[in-house]
C-alpha cells in the first residue's frame, strides 16, 4: 500500500473519531439502552396535561428558550454553576415567567428509576414538549433524541440570546439566523403563541407608554388595546395579570393566530413584526389559504429543525443525574 492509501486509511480514521465525538441525533436513539424512555414521558404526559392544558404552551416555550442559549443542552434547568455562579439562564429576565420545571423533574426521576444515568434532561425536555402539544390537538413533529446536557448556564447569554416580546422585525430576524432558522421558520415557529397565557408586563408598554411619552403603539388595533386596558391589564404595572395570546382561540393550537396579526391584534411588538416585513407578511397569508393540516406540517418541520440547534451529542456534555444540577 502506497502513501496515499495510508493518507486515506489515517483520514477515514480521524473522521471516525470526528462522528464519535460529535455523533448526531437519531431517531429511537435510547431503543436499545433504555428501550421504554419514550413510552414514560408520553405516558406521563398523557396522565397529567389533560387535567392542566396550559401547562403544554408552558413546555414548548421552555424548549424555544433551552435551544436558544447554548442550544438544546437543558442548560436552562441549571440551578447553579461553578463558571457563572449563581447567575443561570433561569434567573435572567425573559425565564422569570418560565414554568415547568417540576414536570421536567418528576419524568426525569421516573426515568432515572428506569435506567439511570441514560436519558438525558435535554431530551426530557424536547420529547414532553411535543407530547404535550400532541395531547392537547397540536401537531406532531419528529423528535430525534441523543442530546447531552450541557454544564454551563449563564444568566447574560439569555439575556442576549433570547427572543423578546419588544423586539422588532431586524432584531429577530438575527437573533432567528444566528441559530441556523431563517424567516419561515420564525413566522412559523411564532405560531406557538396560538396556545398559552402572558402577562401584561410583557407588552403593557404598547399600551401606556410605547415611545416613552405615554403614548399608545399605533401598530396595535385601538379597539382591541382599549378593551385590554378596560378588562385586563388596568394598571401599567401590573405584573400579574394573565391574558390570553390567541384570545377566543388559546386552547387550541389553529391559525387564528395569523388571522390576528393580519387585523393588528398580535399581542407582542414581535408578534405585529412579522407583518412588517413583505417576506413573513406573505409566508403569513399563505398560511391562512391553506389547511390547518398544512399549517401542522409545516410546522412540525420547522420546531424539528429547531430541536437540532447547536445540539451536544456523543461525548460532549453529560447526562445530569439531576437536571438542576450539574453532575459532581
């Protein structure tokens, strides 16, 4: 055998060990070292979202805020971390309203009864995030699993990471691109506002005081503003209030949604963004002249790529024995 063959013998060797290293999500990944991973969270999902609905809206959200800090690692269970101290991604504003994180645990204790030290919380998280949708009438998305947990969680990277109510147009149109997910992906993936809660002070600034003099955000229909501040958020401090995303519609994981936007009723500054732009203005239209069989598809494609963002696998990362914590 020449040198080259060699060359070639050594490289294939070197990207061998490259695959282990980083490896990849598959699917069923856990089939084999703990065959009923799966079959517990959907069960215990099954059990428990039922009875608290709102409680899906909550997790999907979790897993849009886990895979944008550091990717989808469950860096955002982290209590605590040498590096960083006390300061983790949880503490940072936009988690404050995070919740779910007792769900999170009690699967991963059932999991660790299981087959411990295997399943990661990263995957925990993605695997009931779509569970949870499912039982509720949302779609279904394909969950490639073998994430690892990441160690690191830092209260500053969320903070310039995550996708914000007040952002504009630009603002989430790079915050989107940094993680690999372009415009299509944002106007779809924004379409998990059509479930869920939010409280006032996330957007009581479009209400009372939009550019700093008191003023109201012209963009936002006047009436559907009015009837916020009569009903719901009466005060421009109020931290408490809960009010419905997709109001009339927010059990339900359908298009209505869009159809707000298009009429000026989008809760968030980010929300009324979209239509900002002709490029997810139109991606928003066509949305709304197909089936909602074709929303859920399109969907599912979208939060699939999402759940692939920046993700640790093979022998990056660890799997937590507890997701709060960082193995000692």
């Amino acid at each position: 055998m020449g040198a080259f063959g060699y060359f070639v013998i050594l490289f294939l060797g070197v990207l061998g060990l490259v695959g282990s290293v980083h490896g990849d999500l598959e699917m069923n990944f856990y089939a084999k070292s703990c065959p009923r991973a799966e079959k517990i969270v959907l069960d215990f999902v099954n059990k428990h979202i039922p009875n608290a609905p709102s409680l899906a809206a909550a997790l999907i959200r979790m897993h849009f805020h886990d895979c944008f800090v550091r990717g989808c690692d469950g860096s955002i269970l982290l209590n605590f971390t040498s590096s960083t101290g006390n300061q983790t991604e949880k503490l940072a504003p936009p988690n404050l309203t995070v919740r779910g994180y007792d769900f999170i645990d009690r699967v991963k204790s059932l999991l660790e009864a299981e087959c411990p030290g295997i399943v990661s919380c990263a995957d925990i998280i993605a695997l009931v995030a779509r569970d949870s949708i499912v039982v509720t009438g949302g779609p279904f998305w394909r969950v490639p699993t073998g994430r690892r947990d990441g160690r690191i969680s830092n209260f500053s990277e969320a903070l310039a990471n995550l996708a914000a109510p007040t952002n504009n147009f630009s603002t989430l149109q790079t915050k989107f691109a940094n993680k690999g997910l372009d415009l299509k992906d944002l106007v779809l993936l924004s379409g998990a506002h059509s479930i869920g809660m939010s409280h006032c002070s996330s957007f009581s600034n479009r209400l009372y005081n939009f550019s700093g003099v008191g003023d109201q955000d012209p963009a936002l229909d006047s009436e559907y503003a009015a009837n916020l501040k009569a009903k719901k958020c009466k005060l421009p401090n109020d931290n408490t209030t809960i009010v419905e995303m997709d109001p009339g519609s927010f059990r339900t994981f359908d298009l209505s949604y869009y159809t707000l936007l298009l009429k000026r009723r989008g809760l968030f500054q980010s929300d009324a963004a979209l239509t900002t732009s002709s490029t997810t203005k139109t991606y928003i239209t066509q949305l709304l002249q197909g089936s909602l069989k074709d929303f859920f598809a399109e969907f599912a494609t979208s939060m699939e790529k999402m759940g692939r963002v920046d993700v640790k696998t093979g022998s990056s990362g660890e799997i937590r024995k507890q997701c709060a914590v960082v193995n000692s």
